[in-house]
C-alpha cells in the first residue's frame, strides 16, 4: 500500500471518460504509489444536473475506488465553473468585464462572487457534498473551488465595494481624502456615486484601484470560508483548503488568507524552462513564509503543477528527463507536505485537451509516465518525503501516522538566516499604470530571490507580517507602498542587529497610495540616513556603469546621503549604494536596478559580512542545495556532472548529503 506521509498524484477527471477506464487509472495509480487524487473540481453539472437535484451515484463510485486501492481523496466544491441551467436562470450572476461587456456561459469562471444568487448555489452544492461525503473513509483534505481570481464589475459589485467601503473608512470624506478625489474633480458627494474602477477615459483613479483589489479579495475570501464552514458545520475536523494561483493579475492577498486554510496549498506554473527551477524555489518559500506567518508551521502543499511541459510564450517546452521528479523533490525539500499535477489523464476534447498530463494522450508507455512512477516507488522506499528544517529553533518533525492524519505540526519558520520581503499587495500599489515607469513588482523580488538562490542560501520569503528576529539578512525589494506598521517592524529589526538591504522605489506611498512628503524613500529616509530628490529611470536597453564596475540598467535615483557612507556611485559622483549602521545593525540601500552580476557581487558582500552563509558554499551555477530532516539535498539542474562537497553529481541528479 502507498505510504501517507506525503501527497503524491493529481487531479483525476473520472466524469470525462467511461467507467472502464477508471479501472485502468486506478490500476495505474496503485502502480505509481499514488497517494492522492483530486477529485469534483469541475463537476458541478454533472453533480447537479438541475436546481437542487443531484447525482452522486458516480462520485459515490469514483470514491469507493480511490478507497479499495488505498487512495485518498482531495474533494472539491466545483463552484469555479457554474453549470449552464445557473447562468441561463441567472445571467445577472455573470461576470461583468470593465468596459461593461457582459460574459456568456462557455469557459470556467464565468461568474461574479458578489451576486447572491451565486453564492446561494454555491453554499447548496457545498452543502450538499459535504452532508453526502463529508464522513467518507477516502476523503482527506477539502479543496474549496478552484484558483480563486475571478474580476468582476457589475451591479452586484458595486453595492458589495459600497459596504466595504463604508467599513472600511467609515465616512464618505475619509474616503475622499484616502482616494485624492479634489484631484480631477473626483469629489463624492453621496455613496450612490461611487463605482467599482471601470473602464473610463484616461488614467483611473489609483487608490480606487487599490482599494478595489483588496475588496475582491476579502470577498472572495468570505465566499470560500462560507464553504470551509458549511463543511465543518458537518465534520469540524475536516481539513479545509483552496489551492492558490500565483500572478500579479489575482487580486488575492495570500498571506491575508492563509490563516483561513488548514494547509496553505499553491498551484505553480513556471513560464520559462531554464527558469523553472528558481521560480519553483522562489513560490516554495512563499507559499512557506505565508504558512510560517499565518501560525501554520511553514507546512503547505503543492497542490498543482506540469508533469510533462512548461509553457514559455506561449509555447508548450517539454521538460527534459529526470525534471519531473527533480521539480517535485525541491518543492518538497522546501517544505511542501507533497507533490500534486494537474492532470491525472490528459482531456480527448475540451478547452485543455493540450494541458500536460501523467497520462497523456498515447496512454501509460510515456517516459513522463515512467518518470513519475519511479518518483512515487522513490518517495514509498524513502518512508516519508524530505522537509524543510529549523536553523533556529529545533522543531520534533511528525511520525507518518501523524502527517497521514493531517495534523502535525511540521515545523516553524526560519530554515535559513537569509529572507526577501514580499507584499502581493504592494505589487498591486506598484502596478498602478501611473509610475515612472513600468516596474514588474514579483519580477524584482524574484530576482533578488534568485541572486541568493544562486549563491546556495536557503532563503525565506515573507509576508509583512512575518517575525523578522533571527535574520541576519533581509532584502526588501520595491516596497513602494509601506504602511506606518510595517516601516516600524524594519526599523526594530535593524536596529536589534539585522542587516537590511532596501531597494529603489521603496518606503513611497502609504497604505492609500499618499506620497510620504519630504523626499524618497518617505518612510524609510531616517533609517536609511539617504534623501532621493528625483526618480531617473532610464530608456530601455540604456545601462549605467558605477565607479565600481558594477552595472545598473532600468532605474536610477537622484539622492544624497547626509548620514550614510557611499559603497558605489554613479559616473557624475552620485551615490548609488549607501550603508547606514544603525543601533545594534546595518541598513543598505540601492538606489539602482543592478544586473544579475551586480547583485550577487554586493549580496555576497552584504552576506560575508553579516555572517549568513550558504548551506553548501561555492555550488556551482544551476545546482541547488536545501536543508532536510535528512541533511542536504542537492540537485543537479544543468546537463553536465559536478563535483559537490566531495561527491560527483551526475546531470539531473538528486543526491543527499548526511548530517
């Protein structure tokens, strides 16, 4: 039987194909070690082929099966993709776009979370399979709908950011003055008069903007705990998530919401093939420093990714072999409670009949099929999947029987001394269409993220609202938008002994985008002992090279350093890169987007001096090093063999170094 210490399988579409073929999946799976399977996502016509009637013959079915094989199920409300009889008797609860163009029924998401209708029905089918299912021997975990996201701007959402609003600021001239309506006669004289951020003539209103992302979100997130808690009304030891899909357009504040799920679980995508392994490593942290932040331990869960391609403009890349299970394991190694894919049989027909799959189209006789069944008899033999360890607090790790009940505690935050600042909302402040110029927010900390990544730290990425105590380095890449709170937090964290390294366009703006008067970086000037008069981005392609050789390209300031020393300036003398020491620490500051080169040669400086070392040092390019339970893992990205720590790494090799 497979071990359940650990997710390993994917979403299974069993209502797209006749039952004959269950018996060839499940079959399959129980070859592959499957742990888990996904199941209902997409169901809800099949479930509830009309108002109030339901047909859960086959799901009774498809969970017996999963079952009898030894199988668990993650079992999910399908209220992502409403049946066709709901948007035919309500074609108001269709999602209104910003130019007022209403959507038809077609694809998945076809649906706006604030109209009542659609919440009703939703709560109706959740209801309906949690009374049914919610005692079933193969149910493991909940997934309450799917990649929440969903815009919308109609009727229903105007009255919904009306309330929120008023609760929000409470009068109609705090609103004013947190929106600076006086600018562009914007003035609001009645609550009737204010509109969700449509499409106008010219520029919108940037803070209407803002405030409308965090009003999609909150209410996203009611709609998802009105299921989370009709299931537990049934079951209250249930286990209850909804997988996160990661992207500057999701108007989703993930760190916001991990306190409202029972295991934090990400889906992830990468967009580039050679790129896929730092922007794997870089959406584990996350998904781990919400985990750590929300009180969850840092444990979470991979709930979806490729098995066979990565697609890169557009473009389906077929991974290389070994990668399947390389992407997998360093998911794990960083904490995640698994590997899941999306999806288990690849679709005859349909919208994603293209999507990679386990088992694709020519069937089981595939190298991805292959690949994946010897990760899952990998996976059996090791007992229990690597996970991320302490480097500060030593933290009892779970017998299988209790990660199999899906309660333990894993583990806390801090598996390195190393950790980068990430704001998904301050990326929504950042992408406002009236800066400078265009700056791509998680593209900057993700950067940043790789440099050290590169250099072989095990880093954490966190939330504002994570604790900072413990870090000898922390990056804080373009926090335009810094709220009174979060400025405090870094100053006490500098000032007990961190080493801070901010970038430009950081400290700006508050929580309502209001310039901090007074010079750049606003909130953070006193710390930083800098004062930048003038932003001066430069053209596209134009680069700077400072007096220390080191090269910047994208961005510039203009600034002085009253109480900083100058580490590097520009050619006509200006500073560039400051260091402050402050109380008990150190605080950076780059005024300039430096290259790749660049800013490995300060961090590895910054880094030296702050004693936060890597886990292996001198790793060469594209082999990756993480912490276990187990000791170090390493992963051999790269088609040629290495020499590490005094062991020869083949191409494509997962390898471990014992404590």
């Amino acid at each position: 039987m497979p071990t359940k210490s650990f997710f390993h399988g994917a979403d299974w579409n069993p209502e797209q194909w006749p039952e004959p073929v269950w018996a060839q999946d499940l079959a399959l799976m129980r070859e592959a070690r499957v742990t888990a399977a996904t199941v209902g996502v997409f169901s809800w016509s099949r479930l509830e082929p009309s108002p109030g009637v339901y047909d859960f013959g086959w799901l009774d079915r498809v969970l017996d099966g999963l079952h009898a094989h030894g199988i668990d199920a993650v079992l999910a409300t399908p209220t992502a993709s409403p049946p066709p009889w709901f948007t035919q008797a309500h074609p108001d609860a269709l999602a209104l776009r910003r130019d007022g163009v209403r959507l038809v029924h077609g694809s998945r998401d076809t649906y706006c979370v604030n109209a009542p209708a659609y919440r009703a029905a939703s709560l109706g089918i959740a209801s309906a399979l949690a009374e049914r299912y919610a005692r079933h021997p193969a149910v493991r975990l909940w997934h309450v709908h799917n990649e929440y996201g969903t815009w919308c701007f109609c009727d229903h959402c105007a009255r919904a950011f009306r309330g929120w609003l008023r609760e929000r600021h409470g009068t109609l001239d705090a609103l004013n003055d947190a929106w600076t309506t006086d600018f562009w006669s914007q003035r609001y004289a009645d609550w009737a008069q204010v509109l969700p951020p449509r499409a106008t003539q010219y520029l919108g209103n940037p803070a209407q903007e803002l405030d409308y992302r965090r009003f999609l979100s909150d209410r996203m997130l009611a709609a998802y705990t009105a299921q989370r808690d009709a299931i537990k009304q049934v079951a209250p030891q249930a286990q209850v998530t909804t997988n996160f899909v990661l992207g500057g357009w999701v108007p989703v504040d993930h760190a916001r919401w991990s306190t409202e799920v029972d295991l934090v679980a990400i889906d992830h995508y990468p967009s580039s093939l050679d790129g896929a392994p730092a922007q794997s490593a870089f959406a584990a942290d996350a998904a781990r420093g919400w985990s750590a932040a929300a009180g969850r331990g840092g444990r979470w869960l991979l709930m979806e990714h490729a098995p066979a391609h990565v697609t890169e403009d557009g473009v389906q890349r077929r991974k290389p072999p070994g990668m399947l299970a390389r992407i997998a394991l360093a998911h794990i190694a960083r904490g995640s409670a698994g590997a899941m894919y999306f999806q288990w049989r690849a679709s005859a027909g349909g919208a994603e009949q293209w999507h990679s799959a386990l088992v694709g189209h020519a069937g089981p006789d595939t190298r991805t099929y292959r690949e994946f069944r010897a990760l899952g008899e990998n996976l059996a033999t090791e007992g229990r999947a690597p996970s991320y360890r302490s480097a500060y607090r030593k933290v009892p790790f779970p017998t299988d029987d209790a990660c199999a009940a899906g309660d333990a505690e894993v583990h806390e935050a801090g598996c390195g001394d190393v950790a980068v600042w990430f704001d998904e909302v301050c990326g929504w402040g950042v992408g406002a269409s009236h800066l400078p110029a265009p700056v791509d927010y998680q593209g900057i900390v993700e950067d940043w993220h790789r440099a050290l990544w590169l250099r072989g730290h095990h880093v954490d990425v966190v939330p504002p609202a994570a604790t900072l105590a413990g870090y000898r380095v922390l990056v804080v890449p373009a926090a335009y938008l810094l709220s009174d709170e979060s400025a405090r937090s870094l100053d006490e964290y500098v000032h007990e002994g961190g080493h801070l390294v901010v970038t430009y366009l950081s400290g700006i703006v508050d929580e309502h985008l209001r310039v901090r008067g007074g010079g750049y970086p606003g909130a953070l000037r006193d710390l930083l002992g800098i004062r930048v008069e003038e932003f001066d981005p430069l053209p596209p392609g134009a680069v700077v090279t400072l007096d220390t050789g080191d090269v910047a390209t994208g961005w510039t300031e203009h600034l002085t350093a009253p109480r900083a020393a100058v580490l590097a300036r520009y050619p006509d003398g200006r500073p560039a890169v400051t260091r402050r020491e402050y109380g008990a620490g150190v605080a950076y500051y780059v005024s300039c987007a430096l290259d790749e080169a660049s800013t490995a040669r300060l961090l590895e400086g910054i880094c030296a001096a702050a004693g936060a070392s890597p886990i292996v040092p001198g790793l060469p390019d594209g082999v990756e090093a993480v912490h276990t339970p187990d000791g170090v893992w390493l992963f051999n990205h790269t088609d040629e063999p290495h020499e590490v720590a005094g062991r020869q790494l083949p191409p494509g090799a997962v390898a471990r170094l014992a404590d």
